[in-house]
C-alpha cells in the first residue's frame, strides 16, 4: 500500500469520525435540549396545581338533642349517606355504629367546617320510641345536649375527566401502605433512578419463560410519566421517551416526593361514571376511612388494586380481590416488610368493605337552583378543578322525604283518577314542593318536578302558574288597616264591569251564607266576599301589597286578580308567605351559605336578611286567621291525615282545576306544594284533595321540624268579644252568637252591636242592677 | 249547694231590707246566668311559652322545652362568640338556634347585637325589633333591649 493510499484513508477515517463525532455531538445536543425542553414541561407541570379536585357542595349539618323527635328510619339512611356503618360489636373506629335496645353507639366522624370543628367521639344516643331520650358521652357519660352532625355531600363540580380524588401527603400515608404499593408494583423504588434495569431484565425472562407477557418492568417513576405525560400505546418511540421523562423526574425530584404524586395520581376504580384517583379517595370508596387509619391488610388490599383496578376490585369479585391481597402481602413479606407471623395471619383475613354511595346528584333541582347562584361567583373551570367545600342550607332528610311524599302522593291521585295517568314523560301529571324555614330564609328541600331525569324544568323557580286562593291572604292583609278580622263582606253575586265586559264571579260551592265576617271569607276561601273586599279596597292598593311582597310577574289591577287570577313563580309564593310566619319580616331565600378553599379559608358568607314588611301585630292576625283554616276551613282534612298540632295554611285550586295548592307553615318550618300538568290540562282536583294530603304526608315524617308552639302575641294586638252577625263589639246578654276575636289596637271596634241592643229590654236593668250592686 | 243552704238559714230569722235586696239581687243574677250565651273562641291564641316539656306529648309544664333547651345552648355559643368579635361566626351560630326554636326572643337580640358589631343598622333594627315582640315580658332583657336600640339609633346611617 503506498503512503498515499494509506494518508488517503486515514483523511477518511478522520473525516468519518469527525462526522460520527458531530453527529454523536449533534446528538447529544439535540437529546440535552429535548430533555431541557421536557424538564421545563415536567416542572411546570409538577410545581403548578398537578389536579383537578371537583368543589364539593355540602348538606347543612344535622342537630339532635335530648327529647328531639325524630323519624327513625330517615335517620339510618342519613347516618348510611354519612357513610357511617353498622358494626356487630362495641364501635371502635370513626364512622362505625353499633344499635343495641334502644340504645346506638356511635364513633362520630370528625367535623370540620367554617365555624365549627371538633374531633369524632363515640357518643351514646338512646332512644324513646322515636325521641332522643339522652344523648351521652362514652367515654365519660357526661351529657350533650346538642350534638351536631357532620354535613353530607350532595354533589361534586366535575370536569370533562370526572375525577374523584381526596388529596394526601406522604407523611398521612402509613408506611405499612407505601411497603404494599412498593411490594406489590416496584420494591427498588428507593434503590433505582427511575428506570430498573434489573426489573426489566427480570420482567423479559419471566415473560420468555411464560411465553405471554405477564410482567412489566415499569418502575413507579415510568407510571407516573405515563400518567401525565404520555399515551398508552405500546411503541418503542413512546417507551425511549417514557424512559428520558422518569430520568428527568429523577433528576428533579426526591423519592418521596415522586412517591408522594404517584399515591395521589394513582387510578383505582370507577364509581359509575366517576373515576377513583389516589390512595386518599381510594380508602374512603373502598373503606370508608382516611388514609392514616388503614390496616395492613386493607392497605395490601389496596396496593393489590392498582395492577386492574376494576378486575380487582372488592365490590366485583371478593375472591379474586382476597388472592390478589394475598399476593400482595406475601410479596411484603418476600421484601422483609411483613413477619412470617403476620403474614400467617393476614391471609386468614376477610377483605371487609364499608359499602359505597353513588356519586349522583342528589336533590337535583336545589343543585342547579344552586348552580346558578355559583356560576355567577366562579368559572365552571374553577369550580371543577379549585376543590371548593360550598356549604347550602339544604337538610337531606326533608329533601327525601319531599320527594317521597310528592311521588306517592302522584302516583295515589293516578290511582284515583285513571285519566291523569299519561305515559309520555314530557305529559306525565307534575308537582314542585319547596320547604323553607320562615325566620331564616333557609330553603331546607327543593322538588322542581316529578322526576329529574325525565323533565329538568324546576317547577318551583321557573314555572309559572296562577295562584287561585292561594292569593287571597294577600288581599286580606292589604285590607288589614281599614278592616277587621270580624268585619262583614257581602257573599252574594255580583256583576263587575272591566274594560267593557261584564265579569260575574262565583264561588267554589252555592252557600247560604249572605254576608260574612273577613275570617270566614278566608278560611272558607269565598270567592263573592273575597271580590268584595278587593273592590272595597282597591284593586291598585292590592297590586301594591303584591309588589311589596316582591311578585316579580306582571300583576294588573283587575277584580280578578283577587283569586289569583295571575300568574306567579312558587318560590316567591312560599317567599311571600313567609312574611306572617316571620313576624312580619320578609326574609330572602338562602340556598347558599359559606363557600371555602382547599384550606378552608371563607372565601364566600351568606347570613339570613330581613326586610320589614308588615308590622308583627299584621302577621299574628294573618297567622290566625290562616290558621282557621285549617281549624275550621277549606284545609280541616288536616287534622285526618294526622296533622293535629298548631298550623297556618291555605289551599288554592284555579279555573278548571289547572293547579292544585296547598301551603301550611308553623313558626319553624313553611312548605309549599303545586300539583297539575304544564301543559295547564285539568287535574279535576282541589287542592284540599290533590296538595294538602302530600303536605301532611311530608310533614309527618320530618317530626324533628314541628315544634308544636304557635306564635308570640306580639304588641298592638287586643282581643275584644264581638257579634258574629253583626261584627261589631257584642252586646253583653245580647247577642245570641258572641266571639272572641283579635283585633290591631289603632283599628278596633268601638261601636256596639246594633242588631241586638233592642232586643233585650232587660239589658238595661241588667246593667243598673250590676251597678247597684256594685255600689252595694 | 251552698247557696241554697244559706238561704235556709237566713229564712229562720226576720229579714232586713239590707238582705232582702241582696236576695232579690242574687237571684235575679243567677237567673241571667243561666240565660247567658257561651263565648265561642275563634281566634284563641296559643301559649305564647312553648308549654310542652317533651315535644308533642300534650304535657303542661313550665320547664323550657327540649327545644328551648338545645337552642339556649346554641344562644351561649353565640354570645361568646360575640364576646370573642367573631360577630359573622356568632350570626351562624344564631341562625341555627334561630332555626330550632324561633321563639327564643334572646337569639334576635343576640343578632341585633351582631349586626350591630357589623354597623349594618338596617339588620340591627330588625332583629331588635322582633327581639322586643319575644322578651318584652322579661323586665331586665326588655330595658337591655331599650339600650340595644338607642345603641343602634346611634350608628350612622
């Protein structure tokens, strides 16, 4: 070979591996500014929020004491939707209850909640019949006389991923569950730097051994990166880049940090549509507690899980879990985690699980009545990914019994009347109710319709529906300054002319009663004397009353308009009622209370608001008069359906029989209920017979709300004894039919019965004699 | 009876003019009695008090309800929360006592109290006033609730 060839191929040689050198330079290069590229990626995407958490909304709290009376079976059900479960022994964990006699003993969750934080007792609560007789500590035997159970969660802002996750640090999470996880998915965790070399080598062989592939070789730094940042298509492309990210995270972070976003980021099951994210939310589905306080052996269950999560899961096959646990423990054991001993034991073991609840929306319309109010607060994205706690005032166990007390009560007038029963939901016969306490403004339950699935159309906010009778109190309060109580109406046919055209209105039934007193008039809700007492009045001054009591629909000034010929939104209806059940005070509906961050920091408060309306003197003869109603008027079927406490209430039924109503209240609680079709077909019912038996039937089984008490006399109220016919002050002896009435101090009546001062000459003789007497 | 009885007695002795008008009177009485209508009561209103002991027993008693009882305990919850400054914590508080027993006429003092911590004169106002309706036969908490109101009558507008 001559010098020159030789020079000639060492210059190519050279020249190759200065390519090679470039290329390999290059190369590196381009991998350094890829992986630069991709840590900036995982660091950004590792140091800002890394989850979604969906805000959750909350039920009020439930408050029991001694002497409460409660309704027992919607008390088990509020305990078992509180997650708490029955346990054959003496509770020795949160969330569990033992019944024995007459007595529950039960280990009480933690509560935490704006204004209101204490760690979970076990507490003694025994019962009498269906009273609370005491409530007791266990520990210490000591009385309560409050307790205070923690809210129930009723619905969670989920985004498109519709993720549950209840976020952990590493130092909750005990370290006989990182041993499971670590046996059971990657036991070099600590002594790899994100890929194990020897795990993949050991993962081939046994694979080529089993001639299917069996094992994978993934680290828990590869899952991660595949979580976040990768598909899961099988490609070399996407294994090489699923290796460079675990480095990078290596690089980035320490082990328990990795380990700490892995526990949280982990799948573990579905929920219906709801996927179960991270070992936090995972021990609560599947165990009904928080992380810190699970078993080595519902720990191992756990770590089992995460292989298949619903292959394995308990609340699918209860064998195929208990072996994979096994697996699990007997890798721990393999790893020296777990003694022999232990292990001997462990396998023995039962896998317990505490039940679930599903995650659907419960008291559907309350939530998007809610929803509205949120909405203008916060973006639907922070709503879904914030983690806001968003406290309501709504009390699940009056929301369930609404609900039930709506669809029996429509499925019994079906029964009843065979042509209300339509198959096409959007025809079915329809209802609302809405319970709401009069003092505070609280909407305790919401039922928009008869079935939330089938018509989202939320009844109690957005239909509009005429009011009929159900009006009439409002005519009567208007007329209070003028009128009394005993004042007589004229209650025989009358012809009104209104923009030309003659307008007779009857009433319901043909009566004998000619003239009667304000009282009779409403309890028995007649339409003459109603009419009466509208023209006497005015109507402008009743439109004015109705604009005060915030009817926010149009509201002409026509006679009609005196049985409720309009058309109002039922929430403001139970709204404007409030104001006699409140003293007078009108108070605005509060659905929404508190809203905090994941730090429980307030970052929204709504307190109960008043506005004046009518003086307290006016709602007390309000209130009384309503309440002869249900004494003596249209609503005294009451007192059958078992109803036999102090009510105020006042049925309405409109023009065909369109719309059924009822709406009684006592101080504490008001409930309104409408039955008819939103097409406006006839229901060829009262609201006696249709709406009033769904409100006696709704407020038998929410016994904790009915205290019994009747309203305070307030100041300005005199009680004088007057002549039923005549109305004015009875004549002593005289008059053949004196009752006892109330009246506003500045409006008495000062003038005697004219009708039966002549007809007992002896009066007067009565009179000088008592006077002699009195002398003598 | 007894009446009757007297009547006999006194026959036995000469009668007076004194005792005969007397006689005349209370027999004259008595026979407009009998011819007396009963007073119907429409409107009887019920027990300002919670009467019952135990709820919905039909039992009189003027211990306070059990009701009253557990609301009370949340009314002294609220004034020391009041006391402490937390007037919106105080305000929760109270509505829930509010809502277990609305009679308790010192929880709407309490508010008033609250409101008036907040300088909401409006609020204050109200719940003073409605204060008043409940406590206004309690000597010592209706002249508390006098102060009250010069108090908030004081707040700027």
């Amino acid at each position: 070979m001559s010098m020159k060839r030789k020079s000639s191929i060492r210059i190519k040689w050279k020249g190759l591996l200065k390519v090679l050198f470039l290329a390999f330079f290059l190369l590196i290069a381009i991998l350094f500014l890829y992986s630069w590229n991709l840590s900036e990626r995982i660091d950004q995407r590792f140091s800002s929020r890394r989850w979604s958490i969906p805000s959750k909304v909350f039920s009020d709290i439930t408050i029991l004491y001694p002497g409460q009376k409660l309704n027992r079976d919607s008390f088990d059900e509020k305990l078992r939707q509180l997650g708490y479960h029955l346990v054959p022994h003496k509770p020795r964990e949160k969330g569990e209850f033992e019944i024995s006699g007459n007595s529950l003993l039960l280990f009480l969750h933690d509560l935490k909640m704006p204004s209101l934080e204490r760690e979970g007792f076990l507490v003694n609560i025994r019962f009498t019949g269906n009273r609370i007789e005491s409530i007791l500590r266990a520990d210490t035997e000591k009385p309560i006389p409050l307790l205070e159970l923690e809210p129930e969660e009723i619905m969670l802002f989920f985004g498109t991923e519709r993720e549950r996750r209840t976020l952990v640090s590493i130092d909750q999470v005990p370290q006989h569950l990182i041993s499971a996880v670590l046996a059971a998915e990657d036991s070099r965790f600590y002594r790899h730097f994100g890929i194990d070399p020897l795990g993949i080598l050991r993962a081939f062989y046994t694979n080529l051994r089993q001639g299917a592939l069996r094992q994978g070789g993934s680290t828990l730094t590869q899952q991660l990166a595949k979580n976040y940042f990768l598909t899961a298509d099988r490609t070399l492309p996407r294994k090489l880049k699923e290796m460079i990210i675990s480095l990078i995270i290596e690089a980035l972070y320490k082990k328990d940090e990795i380990l700490e976003i892995y526990l949280n980021e982990i799948y573990f099951g579905q929920n219906g549509s709801v996927s179960i994210n991270g070992v936090g939310e995972a021990s609560l589905f599947y165990f009904g507690k928080s992380v810190n306080r699970l078993s080595r052996i519902e720990a191992a269950t756990l770590a089992g899980l995460i292989r298949a999560p619903n292959h394995y899961s308990p609340y699918v096959d209860e064998k195929r879990c208990l072996n994979r646990r096994n697996m699990v423990l007997k890798a721990m054991h393999k790893n020296g985690w777990l003694s022999n001993d232990a292990l001997q034991t462990d396998v023995q073991m039962p896998v317990n699980v505490s039940g679930f609840t599903d995650y659907g929306k419960k008291a559907p319309y309350f939530i998007d009545y809610l929803s509205q109010q949120l909405e203008a607060l916060y973006s639907t994205e922070t709503l879904s990914s914030m983690g806001l706690s968003i406290y309501t005032t709504l009390d699940t166990q009056v929301q369930a019994a609404a609900e039930k007390a709506l669809e029996k009560g429509l499925d019994r007038m079906e029964k009843s009347i065979p042509i209300l029963k339509r198959t096409a939901p959007s025809q079915k016969l329809q209802g609302a109710i809405i319970v709401m306490q009069p003092k505070t403004g609280y909407i305790l339950a919401m039922v928009g319709g008869r079935n939330y699935r089938e018509s989202q159309f939320n009844r109690v906010i957005q239909a509009r529906r005429q009011p009929g009778s159900l009006f009439k109190p409002f005519v009567f309060c208007s007329a209070l300054d003028r009128f009394t109580p005993a004042s007589l109406l004229s209650n025989e046919p009358a012809s009104y002319q209104i923009d030309g055209v003659f307008w007779r209105p009857e009433n319901f039934e043909t009566v004998s009663e000619k003239c009667v007193s304000l009282r009779t008039a409403l309890k028995k809700s007649y339409n003459l004397a109603t009419v009466d007492l509208a023209m006497k009045i005015g109507m402008d001054h009743i439109v004015q009353t109705a604009a005060s009591f915030h009817f926010s629909t149009p509201i002409k000034a026509y006679p009609s308009l005196a049985l409720g010929a309009f058309e109002v939104i039922p929430i403001e209806l139970a709204r404007a009622y409030s104001v006699f059940a409140a003293d007078g005070l009108l108070p605005f509906p509060l659905s929404l209370r508190e809203v905090t961050d994941e730090d429980g920091k307030i970052l929204q408060q709504r307190h109960m608001n008043v506005e004046s309306l009518i003086s307290p003197a006016k709602a007390f003869i309000m209130n009384s008069m309503l309440r002869s109603v249900i004494t003596e008027g249209t609503a005294r079927s009451l007192t059958e359906k078992g109803i036999f406490g102090p009510v105020a209430g006042k049925t309405g039924t409109t023009n065909n029989y369109r719309d059924a109503w009822f709406l009684g209240y006592t101080p504490e609680i008001l409930a309104l209920v409408w039955v008819g079709f939103d097409n406006g077909d006839s229901i060829y019912s009262t609201g006696a017979k249709a709406a009033l038996p769904i409100w006696a039937d709704l407020m038998k089984n929410i016994p904790q709300h009915i205290s019994e008490n009747w309203f305070n006399m307030p100041p300005g109220i005199t009680q004088k004894t007057v002549c039923s016919e005549s109305g004015l002050l009875a004549v002593t002896n005289g008059c053949p039919h004196p009752v006892e009435e109330i009246f506003l101090e500045e409006n008495l009546p000062t003038l005697q019965c004219p009708l039966h001062r002549k007809e007992k000459p002896l009066h007067h003789l009565t009179k000088e004699l008592k006077e002699l007497l009195k002398a003598f | 009876m007894k009446i009757m009885q007297t009547n006999r007695k006194q026959s036995t002795k000469a009668p007076n003019r004194k005792t005969i008008s007397s006689l005349f009177l209370v027999g004259f009485l008595l026979s407009q009695m009998g011819c007396m209508q009963k007073i119907s009561i429409i409107s009887s209103p019920p027990p300002t008090v919670p009467p019952v002991q135990s709820e919905g027993s039909g039992q009189t008693s003027k211990q306070p309800s059990p009701r009253t009882l557990a609301s009370m305990e949340l009314t002294e919850q609220g004034r020391i929360l009041l006391e402490r400054g937390r007037s919106d914590d105080a305000i929760r508080v109270l509505e829930r006592a509010i809502s277990i027993d609305s009679g308790n006429g010192r929880n709407y003092f309490y508010m008033a109290e609250a409101w008036l911590h907040k300088e909401n004169k409006e609020q204050a106002k109200e719940f003073n006033r409605i204060a008043e309706i409940y406590l206004r036969d309690d000597p010592e908490w209706e002249s508390r609730i006098i102060r009250q109101r010069d108090r908030i009558h004081a707040l700027p507008k």
